[in-house]
C-alpha cells in the first residue's frame, strides 16, 4: 500500500491564484493580456488562412461565398 505524501511536512506551501500568478512574474491583468494576445494571433492566422484558401476560388469566378 502507498503512503500519502504530505507536502506540508517537507515545507511546501500551499499558493492561492494571486500568489501564483505574482510568482510566475505577472498580475492578472498582464494574464490576461498575454491571453488576449494569443486568441489575436490565432484569429488572424485563421482569417489569414482562409483568405488565401478562399481568394483563387473567388477569383476563377465561383463568385462570392
């Protein structure tokens, strides 16, 4: 049978959001800037990609989707 790891007795704390996210070298709000950031480039890349998928077929006269 495996025994239970207790944590706390080798002097590991227990962190809460906020000390967490100033541990990691950022607040909320940069977290969420940084996530803001990312839901950006993945929307552009997608309007990017589409654009060049769906341009040739516009153009040889398929017409407007």
């Amino acid at each position: 049978m495996m025994k239970k790891l207790e944590l706390k007795n080798l002097g590991v704390q227990e962190m809460n959001t906020t000390e967490m996210l100033n541990t990691e070298g950022g607040s909320l709000l940069s977290f969420l800037d940084g996530l803001m950031g990312g839901v950006n480039t993945l929307l552009g890349n997608v309007v990017n990609t589409l654009n060049k998928i769906l341009s040739p077929l516009i153009n040889i006269g398929i017409g407007p989707l």
